[in-house]
C-alpha cells in the first residue's frame, strides 16, 4: 500500500514514514500543505496521514479539496488538539479518521492499515488463492502453511496481484503503488522483484506474465 504523510515537523514526518515503511508500506511525505495536496491530487494513495495545523495550506482546506476532487485515499487526520468539538470538526470535513497527539505508533500503524483496506474497492484483509494466503492486516504471507520470509516490497506486489483477483496488473501500476516517488520510473525494480517473489514463493509457479499487460496470478 501507499502512503502519503503531511506533516510539517519534519522530525515527526520522517519518525512516522520510517515506522510504516517498517510495517512493509511505501511512504511519500510532504512538509507542508501546498506540496502535499499538490501530490495527493496527482497519486493515487491509499492513505493520507493529514496534519491538521499545516502552513501554507491548512490541513482542513486540503482535506476539503481532496474530497472535493473526488480521491479515493482515506484520510487520517493528526492533531494536537484532543477535544470532542475538534473530533467532530475533523471527522465533519470528511476525514475518514482522527488521532489526537501523542499517540501510541502501533495504533497509527492498525489504523494506516484499517483505512488502507477500506480504500475503494475495498479488499478483504485476509487474501487467498490455492494454498498461497496473505493476511494484509498482520502483514504475514503463507504458502502451503510455510511462512514466506518476504521483504516489503516483495509483500506489496504479491499482495496488490492477489487483490487484482486474475486481473493482469502492470509494471507502472505495480511501481506506482508499492514504490515511493523517489524511484526511477525507468528502473527495472519491478521485474527484479517479481523474479526473487516467484522464487520464494516456490514450485508450482503461480505468477504468470501477461505480455503487454504485466503479471498475474
């Protein structure tokens, strides 16, 4: 899944996109209001952790415009301010959660993942096919009930394939959806990933290429 984080304490932003990152997410992050609608209105991420007192834009206008633009990303709205007017507020503008500062990292990381799999079309947390399982929520894959050691943006394509359900899935879309936008567009971290993910996975081979369309399983 991706992320995109916008907070302007960059110490904070950066503590939180290296937690998710751990938790096998791919995370962009924005210091600022403008850059960060500016990159939620032109990716497609699943979840947008939102700073609500944001310079430059505020992160009540960005919620506003996001929702307005018709984004499918879930939105979870961080503040320093815990008051039920305030929960009410954010939740109002269309913030699709709420978490007051401090919060405890693991349940951001639950409530990422929640928000993730609500994400249209929404996917079950648990995906299967034959003997290959992968619980999305636990972040775990299986395969014939042998543990697959995988890394995280091995987890990410073989997740994303699953969910496509037989759908032919693209090298763009797997890159744009499980990489960060630091990556090479030209880079061929797609296809090398797929080959360690096939050997991992094991006999009999369950991802196949699609020729001009990507890979499947």
């Amino acid at each position: 899944m991706r992320v995109l984080v916008i907070e302007d304490d960059e110490e904070m932003a950066q503590t939180v996109a290296a937690g998710l990152r751990r938790a096998h997410m791919s995370v962009d992050v924005a210091l600022d209001g403008t850059g960060g609608l500016d990159r939620a209105l032109c990716t497609d991420y699943d979840v947008i952790v939102l700073d609500r007192d944001l310079p430059g834009v505020h992160g009540d206008d960005v919620c506003a415009e996001l929702i307005a633009a018709g984004r499918r990303g879930r939105i979870l709205m961080l503040t320093a301010a815990a008051t039920s007017e305030d929960l009410v507020d954010g939740l109002g503008l269309g913030a699709d959660d709420y978490l007051p500062k401090p919060f405890d990292f693991r349940v951001l990381v639950a409530r990422v993942g929640a928000l993730a799999r609500r994400a249209h079309p929404a996917a079950p947390p648990v995906l299967r096919r034959g003997d290959l399982v992968v619980d999305t929520a636990r972040r775990r894959a299986t395969r014939g009930g042998r543990p697959l050691e995988l890394a995280p943006k091995e987890f990410g394509v073989l997740e994303l394939l699953l969910a496509a359900e037989g759908r032919a899935v693209s090298a763009e879309e797997l890159l744009e959806r499980v990489w960060d936008e630091a990556t090479d567009p030209f880079t061929n971290a797609v296809k090398v990933t797929v080959s360690r993910l096939r050997s991992k996975l094991g006999g009999p081979p369950v991802i196949e290429t699609v020729a001009k369309s990507g890979y499947r399983i």
